[in-house]
C-alpha cells in the first residue's frame, strides 16, 4: 500500500514495514492476515530564484519579488508542496546629459561629435545596467569682422588707431573659445575725388551702391542698371566707372549691396562674378572685393583734403587732357590725346553739383557757356576712368 499514512485493523501506520493481524475464522481457525505496507511521504521544497525584471514558473510570469507556492497531487496520492522566494531586481537605466567642447570622454570612451550613446554594464544581481549618454558637442566658435573705418574703431571694447589684425578670445557658457579676428583698415588721409569701378554680374538688376557722409546724406549712389531679372542684358558683365567730389574733412561710406544676398556672386548661378574697387586721386586702394558678399558690405574713409588734378597746358603723357587757355572767360579748348572716343564730359562746380554735360566723338572740342559766374570748376571724362580730372578756372 502506497499513502502518507494507512490505518488498517484499527490501527493507523505512518512508517513502511510489514504488519501481521490474526483473527480467529469461523471454523475456529485463525486466519492470519500480512500487511506489507509502503508509507510515501509528502515533499515540500523551497526554490530560491534571483531573476531580472520577470520569471516564470509553473506557467506563470512574475514581475514582483515575492514568495510563492504551488502544490500538486502525485499519482501515489501525496501532496507535492513546492514553495518559490522570488527576488526580481530590475535593469537599471541612466541619462547623462552633457554639453562638452570639441570633445568628451565617458566609459573610457572619446566622442567628437553629438549623439545619443550607449553603454551596458551586469551589475552584481545579474542585470543590465544601461547608461544612455546624450551628448552635444560644440566646437570653438570663430567670427572674422572686416572693417575700414576713418581715423579709429572700437572693438570688444577696445579703440584701435591703426589697420591690422587684430584677435580676441572670449569664454562662452559651454567653456569653448570664441574666437574673434577683426581685420581693419583705418582709412584717415584719403584725397579727392574718389574713382569707383564696379564690374557688375549677370544679375546686375540687384544691385545698387551709395556714398554718404557722416550725417548719412547721399552725395553719389546707383542702381536699376540694365539687367533682366533671370540674368543678363544691356548693362550685364560691364563696368561702371563713378569719379566722387567729395568735401574734405568728412567721414564717408561706401555701401554696396545686393537685393537677392548673393552680392556679385554669379558664378553660383553658371555666370561671370562682378568685382569692385575704390581708390583715391593718388590710387590708394581704399577697399576693393569680388564674388559673393551677401547683401551688403561697407568701406569707410575719411577726406584730408579735395584736390582736383590739371594737365598744364600742351604737355600730354600717353593718355592725358590739356584745357587751354586755363583760366578763361567765355570759353577754352579741351584736348584729349590717345583715347579715342566717343567722350561723356561732366563739369562739377565746386559743391559737387553737374552744370554742364556733353558727349563727343572728337578728341578736340570748344568748351563754352558753363557759369555766369566765375569760380572753380571740374571737368571730368566720365567714361574714362584713366584720365584724371581737370581743374578749371573762370575768371
């Protein structure tokens, strides 16, 4: 007999053996009676289990420590008590977030570029132990200012008197360098007039310039040149050539600028680049660029002195003007030698208004009824940028 226990004849056995009972029969015999008995005993264990996050057992998922406990029934009829300590430990997880310069070390790790890295240690209970680094990583910042100025610039604080380079590092709030260079140019003795050549783009409809003085008054600007607004025309890929009066003692600005942002930038576009340069009456460069330089840029310049050029009379170098007679009354002979017309002439009195203009095909022409009045005037071959300007004096 298989059972924890067993009661047989009255009496109850919990221990395997073999047991005899005699009994008297009805014949008056005895009958002996042998019992060999088995005893199974009920089981009862204790499962210890250390798992990460979830476990399952007997069909069951758990996510939570705990003691549990499952019994079944064998097919010798005993109990099967089965008891599990449950420990969950869960897998950890960390977010580092870091803004470094340039680069950052972490877990033995160097990383240069921003991102979202990851790394996994197993922690003593088994588990993973994700560490998520969110990185940025900001390099040093470097600014380049080019500037013309008259007589002097601050910078960061700083007056500068002098053209050169100059350089300045400043801290930023994510401890990189701000590097700054400033390239000036102190424009503070300049002569005129001021001679502008501009070689204009293909998109020359974009662009426009202007001179002012130091309370922003316009003296000389252009634009609306004759240009399509898909690139070319007319006046594409030329150059214009401006000669500036200018009064002295005065800070001056050159603006040049570009409605579209792309300065004279056309190659960008399949085109031809424009370019610009502006000097003095000595031809002392006062700025000069080319390509592309985004919707504007400025030249500043300060006027010592307005001087206006003469031939003397019938001395010519290979390109030159001769007036003569200079001074005259009514009227006086203007001779242009080595450049071949067609000439525009421009006469400016001395607030740099035009009173007289004209074009001629000859090199040789009479000069009459520019002022009722005597005075200081400038002649100037507008579309000739070779030849200086010519003082004129009117009795």
């Amino acid at each position: 007999m298989l059972a924890d226990s067993y009661s047989w004849n009255g009496v109850t056995y919990n221990q395997s053996g073999t047991y005899y009972d005699s009994l008297l029969n009805t014949f008056g015999c005895d009958s002996v009676t042998i019992l060999s008995l088995t005893i199974n005993q009920s089981t009862n264990n204790n499962i210890p289990i250390i798992a990460c996050n979830s476990y399952s057992w007997n069909g069951v998922t758990y996510t939570q420590s705990g003691t549990y406990v499952d019994s079944s029934t064998s097919s010798l009829g005993c109990d099967s008590i089965v008891t599990l300590n449950l420990t969950i430990n869960n897998t950890y997880s960390n977010i580092d977030t870091v803004n470094s310069c340039n680069s950052y070390s972490w877990n033995g790790n160097t990383y240069t570029q921003s991102g979202i890295y990851y790394d996994s240690l197993s922690s003593l209970s088994g588990c993973d132990s994700v560490n998520i680094l969110s990185l940025i990583i900001s390099g040093n910042i470097f600014t380049v200012d080019t500037v013309a100025a008259c007589q002097s610039y601050i910078w960061n604080g700083n007056q500068y008197d002098s053209s050169g380079v100059y350089i300045d590092t400043v801290l930023s709030s994510v401890t990189c360098d701000s590097i700054q260079t400033l390239y000036l140019t102190i424009n503070d003795d300049v002569t005129s007039p001021i001679t502008l050549e501009l070689l204009l783009d293909d998109y020359c409809l974009e662009t426009f310039w202007s001179v002012k003085d130091s309370q922003d008054s316009v003296w000389y600007s252009g634009q609306n040149y004759n240009c399509n607004p898909s690139g070319g025309g007319a006046q594409a890929n030329t150059t214009i050539t401006e000669i500036m009066f200018l009064d002295p003692n005065d800070c001056y600005t050159f603006e040049l600028n570009d409605y579209y942002g792309d300065g004279l930038g056309a190659s960008f576009w399949n085109g031809t680049d424009g370019n610009w340069i502006i000097k003095d009456l000595n031809n002392i460069v006062i700025g000069q660029g080319q390509g592309d330089f985004g919707f504007i840029v400025e030249y500043s310049f300060l006027v010592g002195q307005s001087v206006v050029t003469s031939v003397i009379e019938n001395q010519f170098s290979n390109a030159g003007i001769a007036v003569y007679p200079n001074p005259f009354n009514e009227s006086t002979t203007v001779k242009i030698q080595n450049i071949d017309g067609p000439h525009i002439i421009e006469v400016f009195d001395i607030s740099g208004r035009i009173v007289k203009s004209l074009t001629t095909n000859s090199n040789e022409f009479t000069l009459e009824n520019i002022s009722s009045s005597g005075g200081v005037y400038w002649l100037v071959v507008k579309n000739q940028s070779s030849l200086k300007p010519v003082k004129l004096i009117i009795e």
